[in-house]
C-alpha cells in the first residue's frame, strides 16, 4: 500500500500524466542485451602486480534512441572486496529504462596492518594512507572507464553529455572522487609516494610510488570524464571542497541516519573515520548530509541536489525498489529537461522524528528529534510576520526548549529547517 502510494504521489508531482510522457527514461519497457566482459584497460594493483580491467554493458533492444544517456554502477566492499556483477540488478533495470548501463571491475585491495591485519572480518589497514590510495586508483578506473564508453558513442548511440556514475558505499565514494577531482592540485598527498610497505616478519619491503595524475592513464582518447550526475548511495566525499560551482554536477545521494551518534556505522552521514565507531585506521570522510550542506552553500536547486535520509542505522537500503524508482525519477527530470519541480516527497518519512508539544502552548513550546541537523527555527504569525528565530550548532539539538512567555494568544506557524529537511506545523498560543 506504501508503495503504491509513494509511485502515485512521486507522478503526481513529476508529470501531468506518467504514461503520456514523450521523453520517458523511468518506464521499464526494453528487453536488454549485454556485453560481458569487455576489456576497457590494464593497471597496477597496490601490490605492484598488474591486472585486466572488465566491464559489462546492458543495452536496450528496440527503443529507436540514438542518443541514449548512460549510468555507470559501482559496487561497494571497502575497496577490498566486491564485483561487478553485484550491480547486475541496477544495470538490468535502467536499460529497461533505456539507458546504456554498464557495470565496472576497478582495483581492489590495500596493504594491511603488519600485527592486526582484521577486526572481525573487517580489514585493518596497514595507516588511514591505503584506503585513500585504493580509492584514487578506483576512481582513476572510473575515469578510464568514462572515457572509454564515450569513445563506443556511435557503437552504443550514447549521448556523451548524459554521463551518470554512482554506487554503493566504496562505489559511491569513487563516484563521488571521479566526478568532483579533477584538478592535479585536488591529489591527496597520500597518493604520492611515500614510504615502503614494510613487514618484517614475512619479509615484505614493497614501494608505494606515485599514483600517477587525477585522471589515470586508461583510455586517453581525447574526451572527457565530465559527467550529468552522481547516484551516492551511503557514500562520502573526502573532500567537500571539490564541489565548486552550484548546478554543475548533480548529486542524490541516500543515507540511514537517526543522529550524530546512532547511525550507519560504516560510513557515516556526518563527518568520520570510516567504520567511526571501531577506530580502525580509516581516513576522514564527509557523508551524505554533508554534502547536501555544501550543496545548499553554492545555491544548487532541487534538480541537480536530492538527499533522502531514512530513519535507521543500516548500511544499507531499506527499500530498493523505492529507491530505484526515486533515482529514476530524478535522472530523468535531468535527461529530459523537465521543471524542476520541489523534490520534498521522499522527506516525509522524517516527519514522524519531530516531535512538537504541548499544543497548544502556554509557557514553553519543547521540540524533540531524533535528527540532530536542525539549524533554525522561525515563528510566524498569520500575516507572515516573523515574531522570534533561534539558530542551533550541530549536534545540541536534540532537545529544543522556546520560550512563548513575548507571544500573544493566537495561531502560529513554526519552521524548522534542517541541512535536508524542512518542516513547517501550527501551533495554538493560550
């Protein structure tokens, strides 16, 4: 019934009649051929050994489109582990949709800690240096994969300015690196070289060199990695500086979150260490409602900036196939240069996180959440007036306490607003 409803509403909002669209990229209705295995490069792993870089292309049969936009799918698996197959579903569903959809293999693996080597079942990275190192080669993949499927333009009828990559976790975070590094200057310092590998009891003194430029060395066919959007799903950004310029490249990014210290244990919504609360070696990283603020701070509009944070503490999806279908949703409105329409809908299910009380009011007007990205809060009354404001500092507002005592007996309106949320209820003043 849920489901049924969020489609319903999500139509609503994004078209007059769903069925009647004459540029429809959301509608699975294309059988799929696919590609297996095709060989787009050679490179070296972080062991110095080298090895064959593979994608699998899906491609709709009988659209008649010659300028199909591409999604290129990541998996996730911390850099270590992981295939491309485990995006074989994400591939299958958007060439339905009449997408070119292609899935990568990208370098895997990192030196380990000498004496800890795993937590659990969770590498220990031998300094928080390798998984920044196995993400730059990914990413340098990533690019190399970019330019290669633009190069299979005529092959493949591809519309090289509809590029869209995206993942899951690591997949999200090479995404994420792929589309806003481009300049040498963004290079970490811990993808230069630095100091051997070292392991004394088995013998291991293995250079770590120069990871080499930005873009990686695969495919230099003459065009470019600039890509439409990004799909971040429980992802992070090392860098949010790298987002520079608003509207430029669109991010919709998906998130379990409650608050600042019960959430995805994994990657974090906020800015931590991967696996934040095991302390495992793992660099710093900003995720999903991070990058959202940094988006809302260069103006991008709803179109090219999306970020549903569910309710939860799972890497993970709670629904996929809701999901999916809001992804599609948002890339076509992109592919099909449709107005950009307020994108508020998949919020809702945070509404039931905030909590206003008494109402109505006599003395004091108590907000409880269990979302702790509450930045404002305004008082109107009826005519529009603002009569009080409050501003609030991440992570001490769990528990808001206003002061009614200046407020005559009346209707008002109260808006709370959030790095990915906005919230507007009455209240009554007795």
């Amino acid at each position: 019934m849920y489901k049924q409803l969020y489609i319903y509403i999500i139509c609503f909002l994004f078209s007059n009649n769903c069925r009647s669209q004459v540029c429809d990229f959301q509608t699975q209705k294309y059988q799929v051929t696919i590609d297996s295995n095709i060989v787009y490069g050679t490179d070296t792993l972080y062991n110095l050994q080298t090895t064959d870089l593979k994608m699998h292309i899906y491609s709709p049969v009988g659209d008649q489109n010659t300028n199909r936009p591409v999604v290129i799918w990541l998996y996730g698996g911390a850099w270590v582990a992981g295939a491309k197959e485990d995006m074989a579903n994400w591939c299958m569903r958007f060439a339905k949709r009449g997408y070119v959809a292609v899935t990568i293999q990208y370098r895997l693996g990192f030196f380990n800690d000498v004496l800890v080597p795993y937590i659990g079942n969770i590498p220990r990275p031998y300094g928080p240096e390798e998984p920044m190192r196995a993400a730059y080669r990914a990413q340098q993949d990533l690019k190399g994969a970019i330019r290669f499927i633009k190069g299979k333009k005529d092959i493949y009828k591809i519309d090289t300015s509809m590029i869209f990559i995206g993942g899951q976790s690591a997949g999200a975070i090479t995404s994420l690196s792929a589309a806003f590094m481009n300049e040498q200057s963004q290079k970490p310092k811990e993808c230069k070289s630095i100091s051997n590998y070292t392991n004394a009891l088995q013998g291991y003194n293995i250079k770590r060199p120069d990871l080499g430029p930005v873009e990686g060395q695969l495919n230099m066919n003459g065009c470019g990695t600039k890509v439409k959007g990004v799909i971040n799903m429980f992802g992070a950004i090392f860098d949010t500086s790298w987002i520079k310029t608003a509207n430029d490249i669109a991010v919709f990014s998906y998130h379990q979150s409650i608050d600042y210290n019960t959430e995805d244990i994994v990657v974090s919504s906020y800015t931590k260490t991967f696996f934040w609360s095991l302390s495992l070696n793992y660099p710093w990283a900003s995720g999903s409602r991070i990058i959202q603020q940094r988006l809302n701070s260069l103006g991008y509009d709803s179109c090219h900036a999306f970020t549903y944070i569910y309710p939860g503490i799972t890497h993970g999806l709670h629904d996929e196939a809701s999901v999916d279908i809001g992804i599609a949703l948002l890339m076509n409105n992109l592919v099909c240069a449709n107005p950009c329409y307020p994108l508020g809908i998949l919020k809702n299910e945070i509404k039931s996180y905030i909590h206003i009380f008494p109402n109505p009011v006599e003395n004091d007007l108590y907000i409880q959440s269990n979302i702790n990205n509450i930045q404002n809060i305004y008082i109107y009354d009826l005519t529009g007036k603002c009569m009080s404001n409050y501003s609030y500092s991440c992570c001490s507002n769990y528990n808001i306490n206003i002061s009614t005592h200046g407020l005559a007996k009346g209707i008002y309106i109260v808006k709370i607003i959030g790095i990915d949320m906005e919230e507007v209820r009455k209240i009554i003043k007795n």
